[in-house]
C-alpha cells in the first residue's frame, strides 16, 4: 500500500471483496459441475429429444382382392394430409387458429374445436391430424402460411379406396380413425392417434395382417418445429394383401338383383355348399365406404353421415348378418331332416294329415291349402302348413331343441365378419328368457315354431348354413370369405434392430372339419326331391325357372309374416319373401338364400331375384355370352379402375 | 526522459492484466461464432476489440488523477447522454429504450459507459484521505451521485444495468471506513427483510405477475411452466448440462443456439453457448481467468499509490464480480434472467468499450505507483 491511511483496516477490506470474488467464482463453478457432470447425461438427453423428431411414415393398407386374384376390390391411392404438430402451439390463440383454419382448410370449426380437445387430453402424442385428402389449394395454404402457422405439415398418406356405387361394401366394411376406446384395447397396442384402422366387415375382422407398419422419419427440428434435416428414414411395412373367396360377377349379378326387387331392400347370398366359400354376399341399401375414409372430416363428409344413421332403410347394417327374419316356409327344410332323422316320419311313411290347418286349445291356425294326407316331398313342393303343425306336434320342445342344436341355430355361424348377430330359436329355456309373460312351451308353440314363426327368427346366413349342409348330405361347413393372405418381406437386414420388420408369412384359409348331421341317403334324397318339385314339379317357384341343362335347381320359398294378422301399418308391415335354392340339384355347386324384404309372397319376388344370380352362373359355367346391356359391368370395370394400388 | 519512460512502461505497464482481458475476449469471439456463425457479431466483436484497446491505451496513458479531478464534468455528460436515450434519439431494442444513436458515432448503450463518471464521480468525492468513519452526509452524497444515473436507467426502463450500479457503491462504501457492524446490520437486514418484501410484493400486487412467474422459475425450474417463464431458464440449463466434461463434439449443426433453443445466445446466454461446447472444462478455465484478472485488478489496488487510484480499480472490480455473477448465475438457473452481459464474453461494443476503459483505469494507475 503506497498511501497511508490509518482510519480503516483498508488491507483486511481488500482482502474481503477478494474472497468474495473467489467465492462467488467457486459457487458458480460448483453449479456448473452440479449440471455438466452430475446431471450433464440426463441433460444431453433431454436435448436431444427436444430437437429430433418421429414423423411416421403411414404404412399402405394390404388390398382386397377378388377370388381369381385379378379385380382389386379396394387399394390405396397416394394423398395428403395436413398434419398439426402440437409442439409450436405453444402461446397461440386456439380460436384465432380454428377461425384461420377453418377459412383456410375450408374445415368445421366444430371439428377443429373437437381437434384441440383431443390434444389436451392426449398429451403424449405431438402431431393431430387437421384434415385429410388435402386438396392442391389446401397444400398452397399450408405453405404459404408457412411463417404464421409453422405448427402445420403436409404429410403424405396412402388413402383407401373403395368400389364406387357401394359394390360389396358391406363386406369389405370400411376404415376410420382408431377411436379413443380402441386405442386402450390390447389389440391396438402399437397405435396411436389419428392411426387408421378397419371399423367394419373384412377391414375390421382382418385389421392385424391387412394393416402395415408404419415407417419414420427421424428428423432434427428447430425450436419452432421447423425441419432441419433428415437423419435417417426406415420404410413402412405394408400389410398383407387378402385374397376373398368373393366371385366378382356372382355379386354384381346379385347387386343387380337387389336394386332391381320390388322394395329394394333385402339380401342375397351365394355360397359353395362343398366348403363353405361364400361367392357373393350382397344386402341392399348399399352405402358408400369412401365416405369413411376419405370425406368424414369434411362438413358434407359428416352431413352424410348423419343422414346415413338415420336412415330408416338401415344401409350401413349387412342384412345377411346383422339381420333377423322369421324364415317361414323355409324353415320346413330343417324341420323335415329333423323329422325323418327323429323318426317321427319315416322314408317309407312320411305322409301326415294337411287338414286345411289345426285346432289348438280354442284357436284355428290355417293352412294355405288343401292337401289330404300329403308324403313329405309334396308337403314341401306345395309348401303344405298342417302337414308341418303336425309334425311340429310330434317333434315338440325337444325335438326342436335338437334340431337347432344339430343346425346349430344357437349360435353364430362364425363367419369371419364382425358384428355376426345370433339367431333367435325355438327351445324351453330360451323361451324363457325371451317371453317371460308366457315362459311356458305350449301345444301352440309347435304349431308357430314349425311353419317359422315367432319362435325362430334367423339370419339369412344362419338358414342358408343349414340348407347348404341338406343340399350336400349332411355336411356343415362354416362360411367364410377369406381364401388367401399373401406374404409380405422384411423390412432392414439386421434382424437385431429395433427397425427391423419382420417377414409376414402368406396363408390360405384354414378349413375346420365340417360339422357332420347325419341322416340317411334315401332321406336326403326325399328332401332333394321335394326341393326339385318345388322349382320343377308345379311348386311354389314353379314359373320363376327354366329348366337349364345339367343345372336343375332346387329350393323353398318361404314368406314370412311381419305384422300381427289382420294389422295394416301399410309397406313396412308386408310379408318378408324368402327364397333358399342349391344347384344343380343332385350335385350342389352353389346354395343360396335371397331376402326381399316387405314384397310379399317368396315365389313371386325372391325366386326371380335369386334366378339373375343363377342364370348369371349357368351361363359363364356353360360359356355363354352374358347380357352385355347390363349395367353391372360398368360398376364393375369401375371397380377395376379405382381399386388399383399405387 | 523518453528511455525512462519507455522502461517504466515495459515494467509497470500491467501486461498480464491485459492480455488476460484480450484472451477472455478472443475466446468470447469463438463462442459468438458458435452461437451466431451466419451472423457478423464476431466480427464486429474483434473491431470492438480492437477499438476497445485504443481506448484502453490513451485511458492509460492519461493520468487517472487528472481524469478524476474533471469527473464532474464527465458525469453530467453522463448524464446528458442517458437523458438523450429517452428522446427520439433513443432506439427501442426489445421493448427497452436503452440505446442512443448519434451522428457520426453510431448508436450504442450510454448506460454501459456512463459506469465510468459514475465511477469517478464517487472517487472524486470518496478519495480523499480518510481520517475517520465515513459519514452520514457523505453516505448521502454517494448515494445520490448514484441515484441519477439509476433513476434514468431506470425509465429505460433497464433493471438489469440499473442493477450493476450498485455494487460500484457497495464497494466505494466499504473501502471508505464505514463501520463493519453497519456492514452486518445492512446484510442481516437484507436477508430479513428480501423474502418479508417479495412476500408482500406479491400480495399487494407491486411486484407483477410476470416478475413473480421469472423469480419462481428460478426457484423450481424442473417445475415452471416449460412453455413460459421458465423456458429460457430450462433451456440454459439443458444447454449447459448438454457440454459434458469436455462439451458437445461434432454436432454444431444441432446445437442449441443453433436450433433456437436457447434465445439470445450471443449476449445475455453467451456463457452457456460456452459450456455447451467447450464442456466443465473450458468453462472451468474460464472462471479461473476471470478469478486471475480479478485478483490482478485486487493487487494492482492494493499498489496503487494514493487511496483515488485503489478506489477506481476496486469499484470496477465491485462492477465486474457483480455482473459474472448475476449473467453466469442467470445461465445456470440459479438467478433470474436478466439482461446484464457477461464482461469480456457478451457481444457487444458499448459493453467490450466500457470494460476495457475501466481496465485502462487500473492500467493507468499501475503506471504511476512509482511517481510522486
């Protein structure tokens, strides 16, 4: 110290703010140890996952292919999405966004409202899907708001595609966002949000092999989200294609046929007895499934929703196995097996008195007609009532309880669609449960249950099983649709990676044993008969065929009532037209089972409806030139068209 | 003549000081090329280098007494220059007044440089010899040399270089005999009655809702709304933690500053541009250069030979140890962020300006410990 000053320890002082230098330097260095080396892993960690980012690159769905392996039913196409990474909307305005989006992106406010909902509940997730099939002018918005709305994304998506004019859409089903609900479901383990997922018919049931995995992006972004660079891609495994055992032809004609009945609304379904494949499966309001996977986002898209619900014509439910009819006169068919094979008639003695009807308790229940003491085959060409009431009679609760445990009326055929209802069947207990005012079986309950009414009450696919299994001799076999899954390959070499994808096996469709009801030759030969008699022999479909060459068809009519007797609540309340039918007769190649609901009587409606399908198949089987004015073809070469995958 | 000088200016003129200085600087250019190598902050930070050691050389060269006897003159130029700030001649840089920009010099930050007349001033007025306590009436006094300059800073308003002024006061008060127990009374009251005014801040709605939401961030930052108030604090964080022992090798494209994470990266957050890429190790050496040149300006103090030329060097060493304080402590999320820059480090001219005349002070002072 040059200068003297004795008024203050001045050195001591000195020494103070430098030690207060040291130790706030050391403090500070303390710190930096603390996060650079006690913490600096954790915080290089959480750098990273701050600045790269998974973009998902949507994996094509497997297509839907015909039974020959040539028609694409339904494909994929190349569209654009618009995609909304919740990470820059941090500080913005939602209601300004969905005013600017809503202008923009032409989309629903509500729905957008709805969109932000969902990221608030769904905090894990960084992208929300804004709109789909993006249009050109929606993909300009994007990027020339690119600076106000950096939060905003066009991503690529392969879109699916299905028939126009709703060709087989209850059957192909169609895909949709996976909901809420479903993303808790083990079965969608691997999803998340805004993922798409098949929500009915094969889509829905096939889901795990038809749908890919997705592929990803890993990019390095800003911290306003923007992407910088592109580190690695891993390509999306594409799902497995299925080939159906759906007869493209077989369900146009059948298509055709419906919208061509009297009340246009009803079923039709084409099986090969011999395995259960089912050719054709067609129920009429039709509905279109692209509005599911490519407008639901759109406020038409929604609109048209609506009114599809509501709809009293019920389109979107596949009437083959959602709906549930009484069967009529059809249901003689399992009735007269039943009857021989429990011996209440016999082949040699099958006749039992018509009687013009029966007399119950009090009541008189009807026959159509007169028949004397008819044998069985003419009971059934001539659909005889009192013939049935009495054998009803003799079979009784347990006869019937056999019956629909031998037809298996007591479950779902197990088809593989989903939303497959069961059937409502005669038996004590069930009834029971059904009609709990009348829990008892009563004599009068054998006389509705035997002509197919009140008691039974079935899905066209349930009766069409068992006729099949009559029409081949006994063997039941389960329908289904699928006939082939094809092979998929890898994804990546190094089968340690995590990226790695592995191969997907091709499969065909495993057969279980048919079901065996066994009955005799000379039985089924009785019942064959009187099915002929029906279509041939002056029956109740006496005029709806010709006799084709080595094709004779056998069938039933059935009309099964709707409205209490004596009710009129005018065309709803019509009686139900059935038609079951296999051919050729003695050597089934296909079986059917065709419904026009509310037209009346089986042998004037559903019998000419199930003829253009069969004339259909005749003709191509015999190599004749189908009726080119039809406008089938043109749903059909549409089909072609739009289904291509890309 | 000329040899003698020439001798005593290569013995006393305080190289290790300087070049400490021009060595923090140059390691402050690399880092402001890290955090901004599109931009030409660098560059013009080794211009201001350059024109900061001018300046530096002729504060040296002048002798600091005669500077001191003018310091009034100086201050109110100070003080006329903090008032042009808040005429149209200010320019408003986020939000905040605290640039002039003039004919012919260009535009700058007065309340950077205005430190040094304030420095003065309080020399001229507290470094006379002392022969007793310090008094009331001289307490006072200081304490209104410091009040002007503040009180203009803070109509910038700048809270953050208004801040920076203080210390310099602390330390004048301290080397000026004030009595050690008011020292510990003034301390012990302050840790009383900091939280006692926070708490009643907040509830009589003086301290803002804003200010409350940074003093929280830097009291929970794993906790504050990420999004929000304690985004920059996070972000510091995690870019600091992300340099490691040795830093963040061969990912400049993805650094922090680069991807914007880390918002002013070559000013107020320059230190953690610095541990992210040279890692505990580099910003070790870092805080040990800044610990030498504090202890150089302390030994330069203690040789200076009267009691005005120890006060200059110690207020800028009060100045200095404050801001490598509150500007490292904000980027390691221990203090809340405010803009003060880091001496030698930030970009920035009027800031590398200001510190190099104060170094220049000490300088001079070292340059005259033999005459007289």
């Amino acid at each position: 110290m040059k200068f003297i000053d004795t008024s203050q320890n001045l050195r001591a002082r000195l020494g103070t703010i430098q030690i207060i230098a040291f130790l706030v330097l050391g403090l500070l260095g303390a710190r930096l140890y603390y996060l650079q080396i006690v913490r600096g892993d954790e915080l290089k960690k959480r750098a990273e996952e701050q600045r790269i980012r998974l973009l998902p690159i949507p994996a094509p769905r497997g297509a839907i292919i015909d039974r020959t392996g040539k028609i694409v039913f339904v494909g994929s196409r190349q569209t654009y999405n618009i995609i909304l990474s919740r990470e820059d909307l941090k500080g913005k305005n939602l209601e300004t966004l969905i005013s600017d989006y809503a202008n923009g992106l032409n989309l629903d406010e509500q729905f957008l409202r709805e969109r932000f909902e969902q990221i608030k509940t769904q905090p894990a997730f960084e992208s929300v899907l804004v709109k789909e099939n993006a249009s050109q002018s929606d993909i300009i918005w994007v990027d020339a708001h690119s600076y106000e709305h950096p939060e905003l994304r066009v991503e690529l998506q392969p879109q699916r595609t299905y028939p126009a004019n709703g060709f087989l859409s209850h059957v192909l089903g169609y895909v949709g966002e996976i909901s809420k609900e479903q993303l808790e479901d083990p079965r969608y383990k691997n999803l998340k949000p805004g993922d798409i997922i098949g929500l009915k018919g094969l889509e829905a049931y096939y889901d795990e092999y038809l749908r890919g995995i997705d592929g990803y992006r890993k990019v390095i972004v800003d911290s306003r989200g923007r992407i910088q660079q592109e580190i690695e891609v891993i390509p999306p495994q594409a799902g497995q294609d299925l080939i159906t055992t759906i007869d493209s032809d077989m369900q146009l004609k059948a298509e055709e046929a419906l919208d061509n009945s009297a009340t246009k609304r009803g079923v039709i379904v084409l099986m090969d007895p011999n395995n259960g494949e089912i050719l054709s499966m067609a129920s009429s309001p039709k509905f279109d499934p692209n509005l599911f996977s490519q407008r639901i986002s759109t406020k038409e898209g929604r609109k048209e929703y609506a009114a599809l619900i509501l709809d009293k014509d019920r389109p979107l439910y596949n009437r083959a196995i959602q709906g549930r009819y009484y069967p009529g006169s059809t249901w003689k068919i399992p009735m007269s097996i039943e009857g021989l094979m429990q011996g209440h008639i016999t082949v040699e003695k099958s006749n039992l008195v018509c009687g013009g009807g029966i007399t119950v308790g009090n009541k008189f229940t009807r026959c159509m007609g007169s028949h004397g003491s008819p044998p069985l085959g003419y009971a059934i060409t001539k659909s005889c009532d009192g013939y049935y009431y009495r054998l009803g009679i003799k079979m009784d609760a347990e006869g019937y309880e056999k019956l629909v445990e031998d037809f298996e009326f007591n479950k779902k055929t197990g088809i593989d669609l989903s939303g497959e209802l069961n059937n409502h069947y005669p038996s004590r207990e069930y009834k029971k449960k059904r009609f709990p005012k009348e829990p008892d079986w009563r004599q009068i309950d054998n006389v509705y249950a035997s002509i197919g009414q009140v008691h039974d009450e079935v899905t066209p696919l349930a009766l069409l099983r068992s006729i099949a299994a009559i029409a081949i001799g006994g063997k039941m076999y389960v329908p289904h649709l699928m006939k082939e899954f094809k092979p998929v390959h890898a994804i990546g070499e190094d089968t340690e990676s995590e990226d790695y994808r592995k191969p997907r096996d091709g499969f065909v469709f495993q057969r279980q044993e048919p079901k065996v009801i066994s009955f005799t030759p000379a039985m089924h030969k009785l019942i064959i008969d009187g099915m002929w008699g029906v279509v041939n022999g002056g029956g109740t479909a006496g005029s709806a065929f010709p006799k084709w060459e080595n094709f004779e068809v056998a069938g039933k009519t059935g009309t099964a009532q709707v409205a209490a007797l004596g009710r009129d609540c005018g065309e709803r309340c019509r009686d139900h037209a059935w038609f079951v039918a296999f051919a050729p007769a003695r050597t089934p190649e296909i079986a059917s089972v065709a419904l026009i609901e509310n037209s009346g009587f089986g042998g004037r409606n559903a019998a000419p409806a199930t003829r253009i399908v069969y004339e259909a198949y005749y003709n191509r089987k015999m190599g004749i030139q189908p009726d080119t004015t039809s406008n089938g073809q043109f749903a059909a070469s549409n089909a072609k068209k739009q289904g291509n995958r890309q | 003549m000329a040899a003698v000088l020439d001798r005593r200016i290569t013995r006393d003129f305080d190289w290790i000081l300087v070049l400490l200085a021009v060595g923090i600087v140059i390691f402050g250019t690399m880092q402001i090329r890290n955090a901004q190598p599109t931009e030409i902050y660098w560059q013009k930070q080794l211009i201001g280098l350059g024109i900061a050691l001018v300046a530096m050389a002729i504060i040296s060269f002048t002798d600091y007494r005669r500077l001191i006897q003018f310091a009034p003159a100086f201050y109110v130029f100070g003080l006329i220059l903090l008032f042009l700030v808040l005429t149209p001649l200010g320019v408003k840089v986020n939000g905040q007044q605290a640039w002039v920009k003039l004919p012919v010099i260009g535009q700058f930050q007065p309340s950077e440089f205005v430190k040094i007349p304030t420095v003065l001033m309080l020399v001229w007025h507290f470094g006379r010899v002392r022969t007793g306590t310090l008094t009331l009436k001289e307490t006072l006094i200081g304490g209104c040399i410091l009040a002007l300059p503040v009180g203009l800073i803070m109509l910038e308003p700048d809270a953050g270089q208004a801040l920076t002024y203080f210390p310099i006061l602390a330390v004048v008060l301290f080397l000026s005999s004030i009595k050690i127990r008011y020292v510990l009374a003034l301390l012990l009251i302050g840790i009383i009655t900091v939280p006692l005014a926070y708490t009643l801040g907040v509830k009589t709605g003086k301290i803002k809702p804003y200010q409350q939401k940074r003093i929280e961030a830097i009291l929970d930052p794993e906790n504050a709304d990420p999004r929000g108030y304690g985004y920059h604090t996070i972000q510091s964080i995690v870019t600091v933690g992300k340099g490691g022992l040795t830093g963040a090798k061969g990912e400049d494209e993805y650094s922090q500053s680069r991807l914007k994470f880390l918002p002013e990266p070559h000013t107020d957050f320059i230190f953690a541009v610095t541990a992210e890429n040279t890692g505990f190790i580099g910003c070790a050496l870092l805080l040990l250069a800044y610990g030498l040149l504090l202890s150089r300006l302390v030994t330069d103090a203690r040789r200076s030979p009267d009691r005005s030329g120890m006060l200059v060097i110690m207020a800028v060493v009060g100045g200095l140890i404050f801001s490598i304080f509150v500007n490292i402590g904000m980027a390691l999320g221990i203090l809340p962020v405010i803009g003060v820059p880091l001496p030698l480090m930030s970009a920035g001219l009027s800031s590398i300006l200001s510190t190099f005349i104060a170094i220049g002070f000490a300088v001079s002072v070292q340059l005259r410990r033999f005459v007289n």
